[in-house]
C-alpha cells in the first residue's frame, strides 16, 4: 500500500479565551481535539458535521493558516508543522485552498486576471506574456471567457467568482486542495456545475481534495471516503457507500436522518436529536455524544471510546468511535 498524500496525526487546536479582569482564567476552548486521518492521492476525503464541530478549523490548521496548537501534519511524508516560514512558503505550492465566499476571497480592487495571476508572480518565475498565456488557460479551463480577465470581481455572478476562486488555487498545479464549503453560498443547479468542475479537474490532473462540507447530498456525489466529526472529535469515517448504506455511529444516523429526501413517496425515518451540543470549553467527559445519545450508559459518561475499525456492511473500511457501535 503506497504512503498517503496527507497523514494527521491527534491534531489540536485550543483557543485561549480571554481573561476578565480579577478572575480565574477561562478554560481553553477545544475547537479541535485529536483528530486523525489520512488523504489518498487523487482521492477526496470529505469532512462534515455540524456547525461548530471543528471542520474548518481543521482544514485550516492543516493549511498552517492557523497554527495548530499540537499534533501532526505530513504531506507526502514532509512534516509541515516543523518548517518555518520560508519553508513552508515554498511548500505551498502543493498545498491551495478554494474559500467558502466566493466574493470575500476576491480582492475587489484587482482585475480578474490579475487575482490568478497572483500564486504565478510570487511562486514562478514567468515573463508577462507567458503569464498571460496561462491565465487565459486556467480561465477556459474553469468555464470563464478568457476576455473576461479584465473585469472586476463584482462584474462576475456567484458561480463565475467560484470559478475564480478554483483557477487561483489551480494555477500552482497543486497535489492538495482544500474545499472549505466552495459551494455551499451557490445556488443548486450552480452547485452542480462547481461540484463537476472539481470532479472533471481531479481526474485530469491527479489533485486530491479535502473537501469540508454539510451539504450531505453534495458529499455523496463528490467524495470517495467520508469522516463525521461531532465538537472537535472525529466519530465515524467509511467509504461513502459503507457510510451512507449502514452508518455505524449514533451521531451519523441522525445526521443522515435529518438529510432532506427528494422524492415524497420515499419512506424516511426521523430520529430527533434532543438538545444542544455542549461548549468546547467545557466539554463532557468520557463520550462527546453521551450527553445527547439514545445509546449513553455510565461507561460513556465514563471513558471515551477511541476510533476503531468495524466489520464494514460493504467492501470498504469503516472506523467508528463508540462502546456499542
């Protein structure tokens, strides 16, 4: 078996909350908790949950666009929590990202063609012409008239400043993207036409993606392995067919339960979640679910289970973080 792309190993992010004046300091907030897995090349490796359950957080800690407060992280066998910033500089290259507003990651006050433009004057040396040249193409590549470099991000619909956002993070011929929720702020048919332009870019070039996301829908189409992290903890990751056909973990049934069917006449069964999930900065020993968990006896208010495989339902393999499960 080849070595993967990308490993995380018990990756931490804590936030120290800010002391009030003539009070005991806060405890830290857990926004990531000892998250593990691994990334394929040329695979997709979704993470999804509920909000506030650490998924962007751990995207961008991977990206060092927030440091990790512990942890690893190794791409390609390079360990990138280790290189300083010149280093790190040059290794991202390898390593893009595609923002969740397409409009915000935009600077208004640049032509189009010069936001793509920008990994190239920093990261390649290339005369303006051989630039132009790749520009234009990076623009037919992602759907965009190359004319319409000269406009302005406002002049552009969400969908078309989406496409930005994926030539910027294109121009590099990077191995890794990260997808923090690139289509979540499109409409749905646009959704679509983003969700394949990512898929059709994977398969021409070999890049791997970690593509966090809610839209369970959108999940199941692009994603060859899914992890399910609930309050800074990963609790199940499958193959998408195991994971969408026989979840394992409490927390995921309820997740895919509450995941609109398209079709009325379609049996489905409502599993109601009952309260809210606890804060980060205080979080519940043992078990992170117990606390809402149909399941929870004293030994998961006691110990917390560790991620571990599961006879899967498919032919693929199935990692569940639970007593009973």
């Amino acid at each position: 078996m080849s070595a993967p792309l990308l490993a995380v190993e018990d990756l931490r992010k804590h936030y120290l909350a800010p002391r009030q004046w003539l009070r005991r300091p806060r405890p830290p907030i857990q926004a990531v908790d000892g998250v593990s897995f691994q990334v394929a090349r040329g695979e997709t490796l979704s993470l999804v949950g509920e909000s506030g359950c650490g998924k962007t957080t751990t995207a961008k800690s991977v990206m060092r666009l927030i440091e990790p407060t512990s942890g690893s992280v190794r791409l390609d066998g390079e360990e990138l929590t280790a290189l300083d910033a010149e280093a790190m500089r040059r290794r991202r290259c390898d390593l893009q990202i595609i923002f969740q507003d397409p409009y915000a990651s935009l600077n208004p006050r640049w032509r189009a063609g010069d936001i793509v433009a920008e990994p190239l004057r920093n990261f390649r040396r290339m005369s303006a012409a051989e630039r132009r040249e790749r520009v234009q193409w990076l623009f037919a590549r992602v759907g965009l008239r190359p004319e319409s470099a000269a406009r302005y991000p406002h002049e552009f619909s969400g969908g078309q400043r989406q496409r930005l956002g994926i030539a910027r993070a294109l121009a590099l011929n990077p191995r890794l993207i990260v997808c923090d929720e690139p289509v979540s702020a499109l409409d749905v048919s646009v959704q679509a036409q983003v969700v394949n332009l990512l898929m059709d870019l994977q398969e021409e070039f070999g890049i791997a993606y970690l593509f966090v996301a809610h839209d369970l829908a959108v999940v199941r189409h692009i994603s060859r392995r899914v992890a399910v992290m609930y309050l800074g903890h990963i609790v199940e990751l499958a193959d998408r067919d195991t994971l969408f056909a026989a979840p394992r973990h409490p927390y995921t049934e309820i997740l895919l339960a509450a995941a609109p069917v398209p079709d009325p006449r379609t049996p489905t069964r409502r599993i109601l979640l009952q309260g809210d999930p606890p804060s980060p900065a205080n979080p519940p020993a043992g078990c992170r679910f117990h606390t809402r968990c149909p399941l929870t006896t004293d030994l998961c208010r006691r110990t917390r289970p560790e991620l571990t495989p599961r006879d899967a339902a498919g032919e693929g393999e199935q990692w569940v973080a639970c007593h009973f499960r």
